[in-house]
C-alpha cells in the first residue's frame, strides 16, 4: 500500500484548483439550468402550498419574520 503525506495531498490540490474551477465554470456556464421535466399534479400543488403557508405562519408566530413594509418582509433564521 501507498502512502503519501498530507502535504503533498494540499500543495496538489493548491495546484489543479484553478484549472479545475476554470472548467467546472466552462462547463457549467454553456449549459443551461436543468427545469423540471413533469408537471405537479393538483394533489402536490395544493400539498406544497399547505406546507409552504403553515412554514411561513410559524415564522411569523415565533417572530423569524417580520414586516419591514407594506410589500416586504425579513426572514430572519437565527431566533
């Protein structure tokens, strides 16, 4: 079996890191962002939004979101 030092393992990635990141930007940049393929079905659609009403009522409740405006709100995740 090999071994190879921890250091070694740094500097090599010190190394490949902006050729890597310059290619994953390539790459990702030429290609659109993946949508969804199916439609939701009335059953989801109404699930979701439950769950999205009933997530936003207990913010409000223990005072993670409050109203900045007539129009705005902040979400705050850390109370």
């Amino acid at each position: 079996m090999r071994s190879v030092k921890m250091s070694r393992i740094e500097s090599n990635i010190l190394e490949n890191r902006p050729s890597v990141n310059a290619r994953l930007n390539s790459n990702s940049s030429s290609h659109s962002r993946i949508r969804r393929c199916r439609s939701r079905s009335l059953d989801e659609k109404v699930a979701l939004t439950e769950i999205t009403k009933a997530s936003i009522e207990r913010a409000k409740r223990e005072g993670k979101m409050k109203m900045i405006g007539k129009r705005w709100m902040y979400y705050d995740p850390t109370e």
